[in-house]
C-alpha cells in the first residue's frame, strides 16, 4: 500500500499526537486499530483524517475497547500486515492480556503511548505508569521527549521490531500533554528516505490460506521454556540492531540520537538527573541555569528501557557522586518506596566499583508539570547527600517537603 | 547478557515462535498437533453385539439387520451365510439364544432375530443360484460323516476353502437331526430338501445309506481322505429303565419323529398318549402325537413345574395351547399291559441335586398312580452310538475325545455336534451343532495347511451395557408378532404353526435393532461434530473417520453416538507422560478394524494444497 507518494522533506509545526500518526503514515501502516482515550486520541483523529482524505491507504478499523484494538492488532500483524494502534492510561492498562501473547508470537505491532495517570481520579495528566506497567512483556519501549523525537521513534521502531533478528512488538511512548499536545517544528521527511529507511514488512511465517501455518498452539510444559529462552535472545539481540538502525537513521536523515541514553553537561558533572520523557526538555534548562551559578549538575535521559541498558547505565552513572532519579511513575511499596526507575538504576550500579549515591524524586506526579524551582530543591537535595556522603532520605516528594 | 551461553537440546527445537506448519501439513503435527488441546480423542472401535455373541455359529445378527433396514436382502443374505448354510431351518428351528441376549429385550422387547432370519433364508431358498460358491480347489479330500447339523455346516465351510467333501449318511435321506428330530410343521420338508441340494451345488458328494463301522471302516476313512469330520450326532435314545419298555405301543422320541419325518413311519397312535420326558424333543413328540391322531396326550416330566422344564418357553407355550396337559413330579416305574401298552405305573420322583443334572429319586414306597395309556413316547435324550471308533479316542461317558479344537489327538480326524457337546453343559441346539461344525472346519484347514492351533487372544468387548449407549435416540416400540395358525386347526395338519414375516415387518423389525456397539452409519458424529472433523466417502458403516488435525476432543461425537460404537480415548498416557499420537483408529474386529490398514495410512498421503 505504497501511497505517500514523492512527498518532500519539509518542516512542519505539529504536536507529538499528530507527530506520531505522521510517521504511521510514512510507515505506510497496513491496519490501524483505534479506541479513543484522551490524550491519545488526536493521534488517531489525524490518522482517520488521512485515510478519509486519501493520503493513506490503510484499514482503519475502530475497536469497541482496548482489548478488541489489539486483538485486532495481533491477527492483523500475524496475517502480515503492519499495523499501528495506541493508547492511554487505563486503555492500556485493559489491553493488558493482549501484550505477551503479541510479543510471544513475535508480532511486530506498534502502539503508541501518550501517557495518561492511572485512575483514581480520572485525570488526564502525564505519568508513566501505564505504559510501565507492561514493561516486562517482550514489547520495546522507550519515552520521546518532544514532538520530533516522537516522530523519529516511531520509524526506527519499526525498522528495530521488524528486523527478522528482532520481531517484537513496540511501544513507542511520549508524555500526555507535554509531548502529545504540545506543538514543536518536526521535520517531515522526503518519501524516498523513508523508503530507504524502512523495507516492507515481512514476517517470515504470515497467516495465508495458501500456506497454511499454525500461530500460538498449545503446547506441553516443557515445550514452553524454549520458546520463552528465544523471546528473552530477540530482546537481548535487539540491542545490537537498535545500534545498527540510530545509525542508519542519522545517515540516512541527519538526526543522530545516542540510542540508549542522551547526556546533557555530564562533562564534569557530579550530581546528575536521570529521567524519562518530556520533563528532559525542563531539566536542561535548569542545569543551564545552575550550571551558570557554578553547579557542577547535569542530566542523563534514559530513551531505551526495554531492553535496557543496563551496562551502558552503569557505566555512565558511575561516573557521577550522586544521581537523582526523577521517577514520574508509581512503584508503591517498590523498592524505594517510590517509582520503580530507582530499582532499575541501582540493580545497574550493584556491580560498579564507583557506585554513586541515589535519590528517589516523586516528581511530575499526575501529570504536574516539574517546574524549574523544583529542579533547582532536587540538586540541592542531591548537593546535601553529596555534602554528607551517606543518604538519609531515599525518597523524596517533590513539593511536599521543605 | 542473560541468554549468552544457552542452548536449546535437539529434542526441544522449536519452530519459530512455535509458529508450526498447519496438522494437515508436513511435519505439521511434530511438534505442536492441533490436537495437544484435547485430552481425549475420539475412536470408532466396534464393539461385539450381544446377539452375535450369543449365537452358536456367531452370525452377524446386527450386520445382517442392518443391511436388512436398508433393503439389502442379498447383501444381508450373504453376510448370514458366512457362518450359517440353512438360515432357512435356524429361522424356524433355533431356540435363538440371540434373542434371549438382545439388549433390546432390557428396553422393551427383544428383537424377532429368527423371524428376520427366515426371511432371509427363504429369500436365499428362491434363488436359482446360491451367493455362496465352491473354494479353489485344493485337493484335499475330506471325508464328513453324518449330514445334519454339525455336518452340514462342516461340508459347507470346507466346501468353501477348496476341499473335496464327501458326505456319508447313515440314513436313506440326507438331513441327519434336521430332517428327522424336526417335525414337518416346524420345518417342511422341502425346505430342508433344498439346503441340501445347495451342498451338492457347491461340489459336495452325498453318500446315503452309508454307515460308519459297517459300510465303512476306521480303516477305510483314514485311507481314503486326507481328513474327516465325525458329525455323527446321538442316535440312541436313552431308556426311563422301566419294566415293561419293550412292550408294544412304546416308542421312542428321537426314532418316533424320524420315522415321520423320513415318510418311513408305520405307527397309529391310540387316543390317549403319554409323553415322558420334559425336553424339547418330548415337546415335538406331544405336539406330533396330536398331529398323529392322539386326542389326549400328557406329558409326564420329573420336573415338579413347567418352569423346571430343559424346554423353549415358547414351544411349552404353544403346546399348551395345542392342548397336551403336563403331569409333574412322577417317574415311569413300569409299563404295564399284556404284551402292549395299557398303562402307566408313575412313583413321585425328582432330581436329587440340580434339576435335569442329577440322578433322579424315585419314591417307591409312595402308592403308585396307574396311569391308562393306548401309547407311550419316552424322550428322555439321546447317547451315542461309537462302537466302531478305536477305544483311544472314547470318553467314559461314551463320547469322542477331542482337544479344544474339536481334533482327535494328532490325527486329522475331528469331531463335532452333539456327539462332542452332549454332557458340556452346552444345550444341544442346531445352532451351536453348526458353530461346533464351522470351528472345526476351520481348524482342520489350519492344519491341513500345517499351521498351528491357536486359541483365540484378542479379547472381545461385549457390549451388555445400555448405559454404554445413547438410549435417547431409542424410542419404545413393540416387537413385530409373527403370525400363527390357530390352535385348534393346527394340531391337526402338518402345515407350517409359525407363520413368516412379510418384506414390511422383517424391515419394521430389522429397524428395531439398537446395532449394539457397532457403527451403522446413522450419520450422528458426521451431524453433531462442531467442527469439520468426522469424514466419509460415503455414508456408509465403517467409512467414518476423525479428522484428528482438527479434533479438539470435545466428546460431542462420543456423547451423541446412539450405538456406543464411538469411545473417547485417554490422549495423554499419565503414566509414561507420553502423547498417543497411534489411536485414532483402533484396530478391532469390527467394520472400522477392517478400515485401519486404509486409515492408518491417510497420513502418509501428499497434503493438499490450499
């Protein structure tokens, strides 16, 4: 279904949402999948404006729930079809069984996430949770930071979970609101990039009546170790082709993104952030601001955490006296009692001879915005435990202490 | 990395994502059959009806039925005569021991299998050439002496797998029990007369009027032929050991019904005559006594009710209705009268032990009845008559011993019928002298061919059981009566009592029949299966598969199947963990057994392609 046809590279000023359906777009997606859920849905409002206006030639099938959209998109991938779907807070959450029989199956599907807060109350605010949630379930997953990031994720997750070494589905995630509404110059590429960039999908083993297979039998007990080993090697041999395809990409369209972690003024940086998402774009003012009154802080942003990196996170952090892990997400009663980022930086750190000292932030909770004076309270917190040598307070709620 | 170093035994490779070929493709069942989500399969394995079972000679009662409610009388015809030559004398004169098993008689009423038999043996009567023909002519010659029931079938059989047969018969007519221990009104004459021309169709020489141990020799038969069957049956009949029984006016049951039934008989019976003896030949001589110009006959039994008697209910029933009276309880102590018959001394007496099984004692010091007689017929069973057969092959009850194969030692002589079976605990019945004549055939075969004599191992499911059946597919419905003359016109003629059954009430009748445990093509599985997964050519019995790439063991077809001829079969075997990939067709004797070689190799057939 070849139908962006010889468009021009060009810059657009869009926001994340219809960022994200632009690139389903020069993905040539096959089958979109939709429900609506605020913040999401203006992703699919965009994509059924294309398919409607001709620009795209795709099925584009509403669900009655989550659950059916990735139904949907489980059988329309197996048949061989590329497909796109997405959602928010609770809808991912109701999609929940759909994630391992996908990535068991090894089923290429994309799904978009603008996170939503987990209800209750119904709030409509960005925080990581939903998406987290399904984190351990063979699916990709990384946060974008701004519209043309979103963008960019959304063609090399294609291109990463398709790889015939790879064929996993994706989750493909970006802030509510502060990526998915907000509106930012994205540079909308020339078809033949993208056709360069990213082959049609082929998976190796389709539903087709004239070659009829079997997809997801039952199998005996011991039958089930082996194929959960081959899911665990495609994970860990995704890293490689994640490598391989930011490569490709800044080749082929000029953007180079460090696959696995950006670093912002970590030269000589002894206190750093390590955050996911959107929030990246106010920390690194911050850091310029304190950085001009002579703070040595900077700010390690985690862009892939499934797989993660645990080596590359080690060897980055170790780098650093203290690290402040803006968390964005609930892990209640998790190991620091706080998100559940905290257990993923210090299992990476455990085997470091240069171990720095950790701090939970409970910020950018519910979808509040971290605001730059609340930057400037977590590096002094971080400062103190730098000062002190020794951790008194794990976690900390931003906003909510003195 | 934590998968660096793994490794995947041989054993446990697995397709992609365990994305497998479909079942119905190569290899497509290796490793994940579709059939992994059932933990039962369902088998077509035929059961053996209990009728079949029951039957002497084995026929396939629920086969021929079957064919029958189909209107496939020739076909029908011919499965009978695989293991019976005459259905046309066991139609009128077996005690149907199949009829006594049917399942049908625990629901409402047992199935009319005789009359459905006779419709079939005087269909076969009619044709001008039998279905059945002669064997490859193998050389043999087999010697089969006496020609009723045991060697008849034993000459047919043989006839059938090439052997040369020569009959030898005592009497001027060929027959032997079936010719004269059958009264005319149970079996005509011309009947039986037309079985026996069907032998000589099939090659077979009838020697009449050729008596073992004074025509022919020990000697003489075992030079002459390569083998020979004893069928010689019991020919003397026993004495009540009363004073007096040679006096004039007193026969014997046996001699009394051959003599009528040869056209040799030069009796008239007085007005009154007693019959002593409780059997069914004491039953055949009361109701021929009638037919002989008797007016009053009683039958005098030691048995102390009529329940007791060694007799077919019904055959007592419809003598009664003829008129005998019965006289329980007394033994014949002596024959009384000046030189004939003029009455009877009876003492109380009765069995000792088991009733017909043990001595009798008789009450001698009881005041004795006189009972006034014009003639007596004392049938109280037959004994052999064997003086001419070497002393190593007699038994002390006066019988020819045999191994169970019906053989006499190591010798190529065999032997079968009543002359075997008399004191087995077997009743002596036609259909069982036929079964016994139809074994041993066999059997001399196998060692004709130098194979050896082997009892039989696989074990045989029979089915008793209606719960093992879907009863609800069984309406109630009566039994077809066959027509009879009248009582009172009757024991006056030798026409025929029990009258046939027409084409439309052997068919009513067939259509009653459960087909116990054995496919009958009813089409149920084909109908109820939620998926497509029962296969047919035809509708047809046996020709019904499962599909086991689709089964998901749903148990609909087992459940639904009328006739328990479907059984869910254990997928997995818990005790060795071991999947059964090798059951879906059960090798059983049945319709499907006889499919399994075909069946077994469907998997070997090039997959089709979509």
């Amino acid at each position: 279904m070849a139908t962006v046809s010889a468009a021009k590279k060009k810059t657009v000023r869009i926001n994340g949402c219809v960022a994200a359906a632009q690139a389903a777009k020069y993905a040539d997606v096959d089958v979109i999948a939709a429900y609506p859920i605020r913040p999401y849905t203006a992703t699919m409002m965009a994509l059924a404006q294309m398919v409607a206006n001709g620009e795209l030639d795709a099925e584009y099938i509403v669900a009655d729930s989550e659950h059916s959209q990735l139904s949907i998109s489980h059988g329309a991938s197996s048949s061989g079809a590329r497909v796109f779907t997405g959602s928010s807070g609770v809808g991912v959450q109701f999609a929940y069984e759909l994630y391992s029989p996908i990535s068991g199956s090894r089923m290429p599907v994309q799904m978009m996430i603008a996170d939503r807060t987990l209800d209750p109350p119904g709030d409509f605010g960005s925080e990581h949770t939903d998406a987290l949630s399904t984190r351990d379930m063979g699916w990709l997953m990384g946060w974008s930071c701004d519209a043309q990031e979103a963008f960019d994720n959304h063609l090399m997750a294609y291109r990463i979970g398709e790889d015939p070494r790879v064929l996993l589905p994706q989750m493909v995630c970006q802030d509510g609101f502060f990526v998915s509404h907000i509106t930012g110059d994205v540079e909308l590429p020339d078809s033949g990039q993208v056709k360069e960039f990213l082959p049609p999908y082929k998976h190796p083993y389709p539903l087709d009546p004239r070659h009829p297979v079997s997809h997801g039998p039952q199998i005996m007990p011991e039958q089930g170790p082996p194929l959960q080993l081959e899911r665990a090697r495609a994970m860990e041999d995704s890293m490689a082709v994640i490598e391989e395809v930011h490569d490709e990409f800044a080749k082929i369209f000029g953007r180079r993104y460090d696959p696995w972690v950006e670093e912002f003024m970590t030269d000589d940086a002894e206190v750093v952030f390590f955050l996911q998402g959107a929030h990246g774009v106010t920390a690194r003012f911050a850091i310029q601001h304190m950085r001009e009154k002579g703070l040595k802080v900077g700010l390690v942003r985690l862009r892939t955490i499934r797989p993660y990196p645990t080596d590359r996170v080690k060897e980055v952090l170790s780098k650093f006296k203290v690290v402040g892990v803006i968390e964005t997400n609930m892990g209640l009663g998790s190991v620091s009692s706080g998100g559940v980022l905290y257990g993923e930086v210090c299992a990476a750190l455990y085997e470091s001879d240069r171990r720095p000292l950790v701090l939970s932030f409970m910020a950018g909770m519910g979808g509040e915005a971290i605001v730059l004076k609340e930057f400037y309270w977590m590096t002094e917190k971080m400062m103190e435990v730098q000062k002190r040598g020794k951790i008194e307070k794990r976690t900390h709620w931003v906003g909510f202490e003195d | 990395m934590s998968t660096k170093g793994t490794k995947i035994p041989d054993r446990l490779q697995i397709p992609f994502a365990g994305i497998t070929p479909a079942p119905s493709q190569e290899k497509g069942q290796d490793l994940f059959p579709t059939g992994n989500w059932r933990s039962i399969r369902p088998v077509y394995r035929d059961k053996l009806p209990p009728c079949n079972n029951a039957c002497g000679t084995n026929e396939k009662i629920q086969g021929y039925l079957d064919l029958v409610k189909r209107g496939k009388y020739l076909d029908a015809y011919a499965l009978i005569k695989e293991d019976m030559p005459f259905p046309s004398v066991t139609g009128r004169v077996c005690y149907h021991p199949c009829e006594q098993a049917c399942n049908r008689g625990k629901y409402d009423e047992a199935i009319s299998i005789r009359a459905v038999e006779r419709f079939l043996g005087d269909l076969g009567q009619a044709l001008t050439r039998d279905v059945v023909t002669a064997g490859k002519p193998n050389g043999k010659k087999v010697a089969v002496v006496g020609s009723g029931p045991a060697g008849h079938s034993a000459a047919y059989q043989l006839a059938r797998l090439g052997y040369q047969v020569t009959i030898l018969e005592k009497s001027p007519k060929a027959g032997g029990l079936n010719r004269g221990g059958i009264p005319d009104w149970v079996l005509p004459q011309d009947v039986l007369d037309r079985e026996i021309e069907r032998l000589v169709e099939l090659g077979i020489t009838i020697k009449t009027s050729v008596e073992v141990g004074k025509d022919v020799s020990w000697d003489d038969l075992k030079k002459d032929y390569d083998a020979v069957v004893l069928a010689v049956g019991l020919t003397e009949p026993n004495s009540v050991r009363a004073e007096g029984e040679n006096k004039e006016g007193v026969f014997y049951g046996l001699p009394f019904l051959r003599d009528v039934g040869m056209g040799a008989s030069k009796v008239k019976l007085g007005a009154r005559v007693a019959v002593v003896g409780g059997g069914n030949t004491a039953i055949d001589c009361a109701r021929e006594a009638l037919r002989q110009g008797a007016i009053e006959v009683t039958m005098i039994t030691v048995e102390s009710n009529a329940a007791e008697m060694p007799a077919s209910p019904e055959d007592l029933h419809d003598m009664l209705e003829e008129g005998v009276e019965l006289q329980h309880g007394y033994a014949v102590t002596e024959v009384l009268g000046n030189g004939r018959v003029e009455a009877l001394q009876l003492h109380p007496a009765r069995f000792s032990g088991a009733i017909n099984a043990s001595p009798i004692n008789v009450d001698r010091e009881a005041k004795p009845e006189r009972f006034h007689v014009d003639n007596v017929i004392i049938a109280v069973g037959q004994r052999a008559a064997i003086g001419w057969l070497p002393n190593e092959f007699k038994t002390e009850r006066g019988t020819i011993k045999i191994d169970r194969f019906g053989r006499l030692g190591n010798t190529n002589f065999f032997a079968a019928g009543d002359i075997v079976q008399v004191g087995s605990g077997q009743p002596l019945m036609v259909v069982n002298a036929v079964g016994d004549g139809k074994r041993v055939a066999f059997n001399l075969d196998k060692v004709m061919r130098g194979e050896s004599l082997e009892p039989r191992t696989i074990p045989v499911d029979v089915i008793f059981d209606l719960n093992r059946m879907n009863m609800t597919y069984f309406p109630h419905f009566p039994r077809v009566q066959q027509e009879m003359l009248p009582p009172n016109s009757r024991r006056k003629t030798q026409q025929e009592v029990i009258q046939p059954f027409s084409e439309e009430q052997a068919v009513e009748e067939a259509n009653r029949c459960f087909s116990c445990g054995t496919c009958n093509a009813c089409d149920n599985c084909y109908l109820v299966c939620p998926e497509p997964c029962i296969a047919r050519p035809a509708r047809s019995n046996g020709l019904y598969k499962i599909l086991v790439d689709y089964c998901k063991g749903c148990r609909v077809c087992i459940e639904e199947c009328p006739t328990g001829c479907l059984e869910g079969v254990p997928e997995l075997d818990f005790d060795t963990g071991v999947v059964r990939m090798d059951t879906a067709f059960a090798i059983s004797p049945g319709l499907h057994g006889r499919q399994a070689e075909e069946l077994k190799k469907l998997g070997e057939r090039a997959a089709k392609n979509i």
